[in-house]
C-alpha cells in the first residue's frame, strides 16, 4: 500500500503569485465592465433626442438621469415627433434588461413606435402594432411603454400604455392625480395584445407628466410612494416652466435612492378654450 504525499506546502512567494494572478484578472474583469457602462451611456444618450416638439399653448421638456452607481444604465428613453394631420407623438419607456444590449434594443423600440405611429389610427394601435413588431426579432427583452397623440387642432390627448408607470395630471387651479387608466402588457411579450385607449380634452390649463420606474421606486421604497411624491410635484409646479417641472420632478429619483436609470417627460398645457380663443 502506498503511503498518502504529505500535503504540498505553499510558499508565500506562491501565495503572493497567485494573488497578483487573480488582481489581474480582477482588474481586466472591471475594466471590461467599465468600458461597457461607458458604451451603454454613451448609446443611451445618443439615441435620445436633443429637443422635443411644441406648438403654441403646449410646451415640452424632458430629463433623463444614469443609474446611481452606472451598473443599471441602458433602458430609459422619451421621444417626441410630429405625426400626420398636424399631430404630435411622444412616447416614455423602459427596457427589461440594462448595459449595451438594452441600450440597443431600446434604439429599436424607439425607431419602431416612429415607424408604425405615421400610419396608426391612435395609441393603442401604436402599441399593438409595435408589440408584433418586436416579436419578430429575435431577443428575450420586452418593454415597457406610454405613447401619447396630441392633436392641437381638438386640443385632445390620447394616450396608451403597456405596462408602463401611470401618468401624473394637474392643472393649474389646484386639483391633480394620478392617472390608473386601463393598460395593457408590456411590449415584446404576448402575441395581438390590445393597448386601451383613454381620450381627455385639455379643458384647463395645466401639467401632463410620463416618468420611468427609477424616477419612482428605490430599493426599499415602494412605487406607490414614489407616485404620490411626483403628483405633489406635478400640482405644485403645473403651472411652471416645463424644464423646471421635469427638474423638480427628477429630484424624487434622488430620494427614492434608485438603482435603475430615470427618465421624464413633461408636457405643459394652456386651456382649450384659451388657445382657440387666441
């Protein structure tokens, strides 16, 4: 029978070597992680308008923030664009999934609802149609989406969404809410999902406000905290400068403590009957 070795006795330069070995490769590891961050803010932002469309008695504004500690970067996006008729689209959402990838197929998302929105009849149809759209490529990412159709001509607003945030409403004379319309799944994931449509005319004066999940919910702070924050916000700034509302309304984001990137879009209204009046 053969006698078990005595156990191999590790030097400490063998130590030391192996521990520079694993620094090394600790230090590759991070520095690909960084360089990917990097080119998924770098997309992100690049893919995100520089300005938003307005016409008179509607002003417009948007905010977009990274994740707090640049792991979760990627997803967010808001858009604005004119349609037919005189129209004007804007849509806010938020991709599953985050780094290069998400920011990717965000751009694909964002160029879809353009794509579709020129011919559809309102938002649900945006939606629905760009829901098949993205289940034809092949990816595992879904979206969550709000697509809104304002019409200066009826000074009405349509709006969709696909298991997306609610809105936030005020206007100027004090009252305000949080907008618990119908919705439907989110994008990407079940095949001829229908997308309810919720038509408000701007009767008076005041702020529309679409935000992504990481302007409201943290870590340990409950979404619905988070909306009632924004909707404190919205009533006490409806009757502000829309790029200071999506300021004061980002602010949230930073007490919630969030992880996730965040995203708003502001779109503030004078009354119907004030614009065609004028």
């Amino acid at each position: 029978m053969t006698p078990p070795r005595p156990p191999r006795q590790t030097s400490a330069e063998d130590l030391l070597t192996r521990l520079g070995r694993l620094t090394a490769q600790a230090r590759e590891h991070a520095e690909f992680q960084q360089a990917r961050v990097e080119l998924a803010e770098a997309l992100q932002r690049r893919m995100l308008p520089d300005s938003l469309p307005a016409v008179p008695g509607l002003r417009t504004a948007a905010r977009y923030a990274p994740a707090r500690h640049g792991l979760d970067i990627g997803g967010d996006w808001y858009d604005g664009f004119p349609l037919r008729g005189g129209a004007l689209g804007f849509s806010l959402g938020d991709v599953q999934g985050h780094d290069v990838e998400a920011a990717a197929f965000m751009g694909q998302v964002r160029i879809g609802l353009r794509a579709v929105a020129a011919s559809a009849a309102d938002p649900g149809e945006v939606l629905s149609r760009a829901n098949d759209l993205l289940l034809s490529v092949d990816t595992d990412l879904f979206a969550t989406c709000s697509f809104l159709r304002f019409d200066p001509l009826t000074w009405e607003l349509e709006s969709a969404r696909a298991g997306h945030v609610p809105a936030i409403w005020a206007t100027v004379d004090g009252e305000y809410g949080i907008d618990l319309d119908e919705g439907g799944l989110p994008l990407g994931m079940l095949a001829g999902s229908v997308y309810p449509v919720t038509r408000r005319r701007l009767a008076r004066a005041g702020a529309f406000v679409l935000v992504t999940d990481g302007v409201v919910e943290g870590p340990t702070f409950p979404i619905e905290e988070g909306l009632a924050r924004v909707a404190e916000v919205v009533r006490d700034g409806a009757a502000a400068d829309p790029g200071d509302l999506a300021a004061e309304v980002m602010k949230v984001a930073d007490s919630t403590g969030h992880a996730d990137d965040a995203a708003v879009l502001v779109l503030c209204h004078d009354a119907a009957d004030a614009v065609e009046g004028s």
